[in-house]
C-alpha cells in the first residue's frame, strides 16, 4: 500500500474518531442502545425473558405464583420498548443519512476536481499535438477538453426528472 493512500485511510480515521468524541450523551447512548438491540445478545435475552414470563403466567413453573395471567403488562411493556426501539433506530438511521450526504457531498467535490484536472490535461494535450504537427483528433477529444459547468448538468437532470 502506497503511502499516500495510508495517509488518506488514517485521516478519515481520524476524521471518525472526531466525530465520535465530538458526540454528546444522548448520542453515545443511542449508540450503545441500537448496538445492542441489532445484537443476538439482544434476541437472546428477550426470547429467555418473554418465554419465562409466558410460562410463568401460564402456569408452567410449578410453585411460581403468575403474576400477569392476562400477559397485558408483558404487551404494554412490549410496546413501550418497541416506541423506544424504534425511536432510537430512527435517530442512528438520521446518523447514518447525515454520513451519507456528507460522503456524497466528498465524492462529488473529487469528481468536479477530477473533471477540472482532466480537462486541463485533455487541453494541454491537443494544444501539444498542435504544436508538433499531429492530424486534430476526433470531435469527442475536443468535447472533452471544454470545461463541464456542473450547474448546467445538474439542470439537465432536473428538468428530465420533472418529465
């Protein structure tokens, strides 16, 4: 591995590692809460816990008094945890989509910066082959080496979208 691309590993571990001391509280607890929930620990425990109850409550462990023969209490705690659960997925989802944008937003600058570079390359290119006498290339060498105005593209594919 080139040097260049270890560097560029390490600093967006950094970047993360940032990013995750920068959290507050509440964040770092729903972490925690949804690594745990999306964990087989979590399945585990939840299938040993609602089962003993079950039985319990429907008078399968001999000398256990039930305590929630209806199992209304076991559904209504089910449900809270559930509203809770589903919360806390919904805010590491808004985590996820905030990451997201802001590689899509990277991926985006490099592309344009890409762009820029080779037509510039492309430009110096043809003015080379002009200087030293080589026949002008095909009409698509030349389109390439004409400046791409993002805005107008992404005009384009607005107005196709609307179509």
């Amino acid at each position: 591995m080139n040097r260049t691309l270890r560097d560029n590993i390490e600093a967006f571990e950094q970047r993360r590692r940032d990013s995750d001391a920068r959290a507050g509280p509440g964040e770092r607890f729903s972490r925690l809460v949804t690594r745990f929930a999306g964990s087989i620990t979590f399945v585990a425990v939840h299938a040993v816990a609602f089962g003993l109850w079950v039985a319990v409550n429907e008078r399968l462990v001999p000398g256990v008094t039930p305590f929630d023969p209806s199992l209304v209490m076991l559904a209504t705690m089910a449900s809270v945890e559930a509203i809770f659960l589903s919360t806390f997925v919904l805010i590491a989802q808004n985590r996820m989509a905030a990451a997201a944008d802001r590689r899509a937003d990277l991926d985006l600058h490099i592309s344009l910066l890409a762009e820029a570079e080779l037509t510039r390359l492309t430009d110096l290119t043809l003015r080379i082959a002009e200087k030293v006498g080589v026949d002008a290339p095909e009409p698509e060498i030349r389109e390439v080496a004409e400046l791409v105005d993002p805005g107008v593209v992404l005009d384009e594919l607005e107005r196709r979208e609307s179509e």
